[in-house]
C-alpha cells in the first residue's frame, strides 16, 4: 500500500487581487519530495450554503436565475455566502426564505465540501430544510432577479440526471441528500 501525498508548505503568500466575492493571487509552496518551489494561483472565496428545501407535501423550492459565467438561466436550490461570523445552518434558513419566501420547520446538515480544492479556499455547506412552507413571496437581494419553481421531490433526480439541474455545487449538495435518503 502506498503512502498518501505529503503535504507541501506555504513559502509565502503573493498579493490578493480583490474581486469582491473572491480574492485572486499567486502563492509559493516548497515542494515535500526536492524542495523546489511552484507558484499556485489561488482563490480565497467566502464560504458558501445551499439547502435542499421540501414541503409537507413532498414537493422541493427550487429557484431559476441567470448566471453571468455560463450565460444562461439556471435551476437550483437556494443558497448563498456564509456571511463572516454567521452559523451556516442559519445562512441557509435566511437564504431559503429571502430566495423563496419559505420558511423551514427544521434545517438538518448534510454535510460540508470542498467545491474546487486545487485553487479554492471556501468550502460549501450542504443542508436539507424540512417542513417548509410559504410566508411571503420572497425578498431576493436587489440584485437576484429569481423565479421559485415548485417541483415534485421524485423530479429532482430526473432534472439532475437529464442535465436541467447542472450547476456542479447543487449536483453536490443533491448527491448528499440522496445518499442520505431525502431523496
């Protein structure tokens, strides 16, 4: 059985580059096995949450909205930044109902993952929210331009499979609660 990789170290740090959601700069790493050193560009991004929403009548919150990198519309769970100093079961619950308008009974962790560890820094929390239920019409930041989209919970899978669903930190978080049963 052969060993795992050993870790490399930080030899310093370059400049970050502020690009508001994500700082983007060039670090130097000793490599373990001659010493040399190699620059690595690497992202610091703010953690990230989605949450799998399902009502009591078995039906899943999904939100449609356009995405400026692959310039399309996008089906997705609601989610968001971690904020700094704030539980991420808490960012889910606010993001769920500022997205949506829905309120969850109770939000349960799915688990945690790194969404791009070769150049990212963040990491994603995934949740499942369960009794959920309309409160409001949702109050989206000024720049979320979104549409809720009700679907039955046995169509998740379907939509992820047929490529409906096919933003990778959702496929993820949909992965999860699959294997968790909640799907």
């Amino acid at each position: 059985m052969s060993q795992d990789p050993l870790p490399w170290k930080r030899v310093r740090s370059g400049e970050r580059r502020d690009h508001h959601v994500l700082r983007i700069g060039e670090d130097v790493f000793a490599d373990p096995r001659d010493g040399q050193e190699r620059s690595r560009v690497i992202v610091d991004a703010d953690d990230w949450c989605n949450v799998l929403p399902l009502t009591r009548d078995g039906n899943v919150v999904l939100v449609k909205q356009f995405r400026f990198g692959s310039g399309a519309v996008s089906l997705e769970l609601p989610g968001g930044v971690v904020d700094h100093g704030e539980d991420a079961a808490t960012t889910a619950a606010r993001e769920l109902e500022e997205e949506t308008g829905y309120r969850a009974g109770r939000v349960i962790a799915l688990g945690t993952y790194n969404p791009n560890p070769a150049h990212f820094t963040n990491r994603v929390h995934a949740f499942v929210a369960l009794d959920c239920e309309a409160v409001h019409d949702g109050h989206p930041d000024a720049s979320e331009d979104l549409r809720v989209e009700i679907v039955p919970r046995e169509r998740v899978r379907e939509l992820a499979a047929g490529g409906a669903i096919d933003h990778a930190l959702i496929l993820a978080t949909i992965g999860l609660a699959t294997l968790k049963g909640y799907l």
